[in-house]
C-alpha cells in the first residue's frame, strides 16, 4: 500500500473543500495508476492518471584499484557522472591501521591513496570502491 501525507487539510474533508494529497509509491512510467477515495456515506471518487515516462537511467561502477599506497594513484572511470558519489574499502592484509583519502575527483576521474593515522608507512593494499551519481 502507498504512503502518503497531506499537504493541505487532513482526512476530514467537508464539502466543497479541497484537500492536496501526496502520494508516495513505485510508479511505473507510461502506465496507468487509479486512485481511489471513500467518503464515510460510501461514495467513491476515483481518479486515473497516466505516470510520466521516466528518462533517469541508474549508472554506477565498482572495481579495485591495486597495490595503493601513500602516493596518490590515477583511477580513470568509464563512465561521466556529473555530482559521483565514491565508497572505498581497502583490503586488510596485516594489522596496519589506515585509511582511503581521495583528492581531485572529476566527472570521470578521481586520484586516491592510503593513509596511516600516525602518518607511518602503509603497507601496499588493494582498494575497492563504488561510484554511483549523487541522489540515486
């Protein structure tokens, strides 16, 4: 069942009020939805409206960046996105603290390395990460 709030009024409505509901579900594009409203006599109201077709198309990309170390490594991306939202994870290999810092990130690049919290020395570590477009 779809969640909904009002944006003005509530569920009393009196006659000739005009109440503004929003609706909150999975639409499909393109298609026909009917909503439908039951008054405390029994009448029922529907309402038909077609969804606008949808043009978003969802991208993203993972993949593992070898052997990082303190020196900020290249990662050229195969896709362009315009805000990119990017999730690292090294891989643990010893007992070494550290962390994944990014610098310089375009629409279809972005440069990255490791860093330890005392400022020693990381061991080489592969590196995971995820990009998808902000808001997706």
């Amino acid at each position: 069942m779809a969640e909904y709030t009002f944006v003005s009024g509530d569920s009393t409505v009196d006659s000739g009020e005009t109440v503004t509901i929003k609706v909150f579900d999975f639409f499909v594009g393109n298609a026909r939805h009917q909503f439908s409203v039951i008054t405390s006599g029994g009448g029922k109201f529907v309402f038909v409206s077609k969804a606008p077709q949808t043009s978003a198309t969802f991208k993203m990309e993972w993949g593992t960046i070898e052997n990082v170390n303190d020196e900020f490594t290249q990662v050229n991306l195969q896709n362009s996105y315009f805000s990119p939202v990017i999730v690292f994870t090294p891989e643990y290999t010893s007992g070494v603290p550290r962390s994944v810092r990014v610098t310089d990130v375009t629409c279809s690049s972005f440069k990255v390395r490791l860093q330890n919290p005392s400022d020693d020395d990381c061991p080489n570590t592969d590196v995971h990460y995820l990009v998808v477009k902000d808001g997706v």
